[in-house]
C-alpha cells in the first residue's frame, strides 16, 4: 500500500511541473512579444526623428540653392524665366508713344505718349470729374469730352472704354 499512496504523489508533482513551466513559457512570450513591440516602438520613433531632420536640413539647404542660381543668372545675364516677385520688362509695343486724336486730346492732352499713360491719364479725368457710376463702379458715365471719345454714349463700361479709345490713338 506504500507503493501506492507513493504513485499520487508523484502525479501532482508532475502536474505542478508542467504548469510550472507553462507559466515560465507562458512569461518568456510574454517578455519577447513585450521587447518586440518596445523595440517597435523605438525604431518608429527613431524614424520619425529621422524624418523630422531630414526635412530641417532640406529647409535649410533649399534657401541657400535658391541664392545660388541667383548669383549665376546674375553673372551671365541671360534672359531668366518668370519669376515671382521680379519686375519684369515692359512690353515695347505699349511703350511705343501714341498720338491721340482731336477727340481724345480734349482729354488728356494733345502729346504723344504711350498707350499706358493715356489709360492713367483718363482715369484720373474720370476721378477727378467723378464720373464713375455710383451704383456700378465698373460703368463711367460720359461727360461733353468723353462722349466724344466714347462715340456719343452716355455710359460706358470701363472694359469697353479701352477699346473706344483705341480707336483714338495713332
């Protein structure tokens, strides 16, 4: 009967063996899914960082490629494309000076000048007379000289008055 009371014993130190190291293996997963996912984590942080000066030191370096191709257009003086914030050249056919008509010289004066300077000689006629539409800025009201020009209308848009005016200009 000892040899049997001895056979149970031995069971239940068995069963705790095994969940023992159940429990150990159970632990160890446990620990290696944990420093993976640390690990993880660290390299998307570490990336992120990477990105994060990466992009400060393309910021900083675009201004100082920008200054460079400045300087080398101007040692060459080659004709540059368009460029944002850059006077750029008149164009010469509305440089050219122009001679107004009878008509229109009643308004700005009989020398010739060139078709810009005539608009901003008109529109500070109309200013000064007050002849823009109060209800719709965009129409001008003729007075006796600008009928003239404007071909015996009262009103005119002002889209419109560039063309009338054209016609004046030789």
């Amino acid at each position: 009967m000892a040899a049997a009371k001895k056979a149970p014993a031995k069971k239940k130190t068995a069963k705790k063996a095994a969940k023992k190291t159940a429990k150990k293996a159970a632990k160890k997963t446990a620990k290696k899914a944990a420093k993976k996912t640390a690990k993880k984590a660290a390299k998307k942080t570490v990336k992120k960082a990477a990105k994060k000066t990466v992009k400060k030191a393309a910021k900083k370096k675009a201004p100082a490629r920008k200054a460079a191709k400045k300087k080398t257009t101007a040692k060459t003086k080659s004709p540059a494309k368009k460029k944002s914030g850059a006077k750029r050249k008149p164009n010469a056919a509305f440089m050219k000076a122009m001679t107004p008509s009878a008509a229109l010289a009643a308004v700005i004066g009989g020398n010739a000048m060139p078709r810009t300077e005539v608009t901003k000689k008109i529109w500070a006629y109309i200013k000064r007379h007050d002849l823009q539409d109060s209800k719709n800025r965009r129409n001008i009201n003729a007075d006796e000289k600008l009928k003239g020009v404007f071909g015996d209308k009262k009103q005119v848009s002002m889209f419109e008055m560039t063309k009338l005016v054209n016609k004046h200009l030789s």
